[in-house]
C-alpha cells in the first residue's frame, strides 16, 4: 500500500517545516510516503484530482475523532482490503473542506476538537501515522 | 494574570524546540508566559510544588476535550476572577498523569483523543493559547 499526504501550501512556518521532514524520515523504514504541496487554487479540484483512483481520507475539524488504537485498526483494516492500492491523506488549506468536497472522500478524521494552525496539523498527522506503523509492528516507540 | 507551563524534561525533538519557542515568542505581546522544565523525578511532585498558590490547569489524555471557542471563554473566565493570580499548564512526561496527581488540578484538559508525542503536545498547547489571546483581542491569527 501506498500512502500520500497531500497538502495545500508549502509549510512556511519553520519549525512544522523541520516537524514533517522529521516524522517524514522516520515513517520511511516502515512504509512508502509521498508528500505532496499543491498550489493554492482550486484546492478541491487540486486535493480530488490528484488522489483519483486512491482511498480518501481528508482531515477536518467536523470528522470523526479517532483514539491511536481506532486509527491503527482503520489502517489495518484498509491494509487488509486486496482492492486499494493507494491511500491518500487530504488535508485543505486554513478554510478546511467544502461539504461537497467532503462528500467525495472515503472517511473524514478530526485531529482535536480545537482549530489548529494547519502546518502544525501535518505534523500531528504525520506523528500519529508514525505512531501506528510502531504499534502495527510491534515495535517500541522511536524517538531518534 | 501570569501563566507558567511546567513540563517534564527540556524537549529532545528540535523541531518541538524550536515550535515551543516560536509560540512563546509570539506569546509575550500578549501575556506574561514562563516556561519551566521540571526534572524527571517525582515529576508529580515537582509539578505541584511549583505550580502552588496557582490555579493547576493539566493536560492529560483523559481530560475534557474543548473547541477553541470553549477554552477563549474559560480563559477569559479566569481572567475576570479577581482571587487569581496565576495559571498553570501542567504536562506530564510519556506517561501522563496518576488519579492522585488530577484530584490536586483545577481543570484537566485533553487535546485530542489520539496519544501525541509530549512534546508535541506542548507545541499544539502553546499554539492554541496563542490561539486564543489572538482572538481575546480581536486579532487576526498572526503567523509571523
């Protein structure tokens, strides 16, 4: 399985910048992760069109709020399912997804019940993705 | 009104480092903050050692979750008590919290419902009470 993160943006804040490359790295021994900043116009058109063909989970503050052991049974789960090749993370610009962007994406998760600025967003994702490969294998939590 | 963040250990992660001190930064225009660094030893002890005389606010997994709207009025609340001098953050280190150690807090708040790397955590807190004196003083969100 494939996974992509697809942003909206190039991370300008420098510590999220240095925050994604870091869990980045990390998740690089445990799966294949493409992270992708696309131009912020037409971010819907952008975020669909670029994960065509792929599972579809978007990021949004009216998603479902997930604990680390419910997403590592969803990730299980899709890893389990013999049609997906690809699994795609979406995640909109400061305005969050349209309902009818929402419509069209497979799940909708929820980081925190609080707005949160957007680039620190990828890194909570990204951190929390490494945190599921860790526990799928088993393995102790790494820090370096 | 003074607020002080306690945590256990100074953040090892650089990109956490330099998220902390980013916020903190941006934070002083607009309330007086103080960060301390606790050692890893009686963390709870320590905790409510120098968080005395203080209204104790701590972050634990198993606290209550708010939206950011909700944790503006709270903090506003407390600004407007006249018997408070000071605020406290409480973060524990990988382990959280004891039962013993929440019954001594004033609030516990959660900021999600997935585990989040400690440090991290710091960062998303520090961005949300940035958050909200942005929002106290009708700003808008600055980045920079």
């Amino acid at each position: 399985m494939k996974y992509r993160l697809l942003a909206i943006g190039k991370p300008k804040l420098d510590y999220a910048a240095a925050g994604i490359q870091d869990y980045a790295k990390r998740l690089k021994h445990y799966v294949q992760l493409e992270i992708d900043y696309l131009k912020d116009r037409n971010e819907s058109e952008a975020l669909l069109s670029r994960s065509k063909g792929s599972y579809r989970i978007a990021l949004d503050e009216r998603g479902t709020q997930h604990s680390t052991a419910s997403l590592t049974k969803q990730i299980t789960q899709l890893e389990s399912r013999g049609d997906l090749k690809a699994v795609s993370f979406l995640v909109g610009g400061a305005d969050g997804h349209s309902a009818a962007f929402r419509d069209q994406c497979d799940q909708i998760w929820s980081l925190s019940s609080m707005t949160m600025q957007h680039e620190l967003a990828l890194v909570v994702l990204l951190e929390q993705i490494y945190r599921v490969f860790t526990i799928k294998r088993g393995e102790p939590y790494h820090r370096e």
